[in-house]
C-alpha cells in the first residue's frame, strides 16, 4: 500500500509537450452592418468557410468581399395551387356555370 499519487502545487510546472506544430490557418474578416470586424482563424485546407459569422453586437457579420446568396425558400403551395393540379380553368368555369344555375333555380 505504498502506492501514492504524486502531487505538485497549483501552476508550478506544465506537463504538456510543446513539440506539435498547429495546422495552417487562413484568417477570415467578417464586417456587420454597424461596421464592427470579426477575424475567424479557419483551417488552410477547409472546404467550406461560411459566408457570415454573428458579430459581438448581435447582427450577422458578412465575409469581407463576398456577396451573400439569398436563401433558397420552398414555395409555398396554395390551395389554388393544388386545385389546378386536379382540374383544368376550363373545368373549373364549367363547373362554375353549372352550381350558379343550380343556386338560381333554388332562389326562384
């Protein structure tokens, strides 16, 4: 039982080894409306860097030099939309036709 932890005290040497070297970085600058600077350090070698980074004040900073694309939104299907998936104007207007005499005749 002689077995015990050794101890050093709070900040007094590192055991780290300080041999490795840190991949290559590219710095990125990134501008918000308000004209604050964000630099982002991101690997040489990524694949895709983002296009906009959020600043410190809350706003999306943009690249420096790049445009932003506009997010691609779904279109939204109406129910015209699906209505004229099933039928036709012409189908539409004939039936039309026949449900307002139908209402006529039923008026009078």
């Amino acid at each position: 039982m002689s077995e015990s932890m050794r101890g050093s005290r709070l900040g007094a040497t590192s055991y780290e080894v300080d041999s490795g070297q840190f991949a290559p970085r590219a710095l990125t600058t990134y501008v918000c409306v308000d004209g604050h600077r964000v630099t982002m350090p991101f690997s040489a070698d990524a694949d895709e860097i983002p296009d906009t980074w959020p600043c410190s004040c809350g706003l999306q900073g943009i690249q420096m030099g790049a445009v932003p694309q506009p997010k691609q939104t779904k279109h939204v299907r109406t129910h015209w939309d699906m209505l004229l998936e099933r039928r036709t104007v012409k189908d539409l207007e004939d039936l039309l036709k026949e449900r307002l005499e139908v209402a006529r005749a039923k008026a009078s």
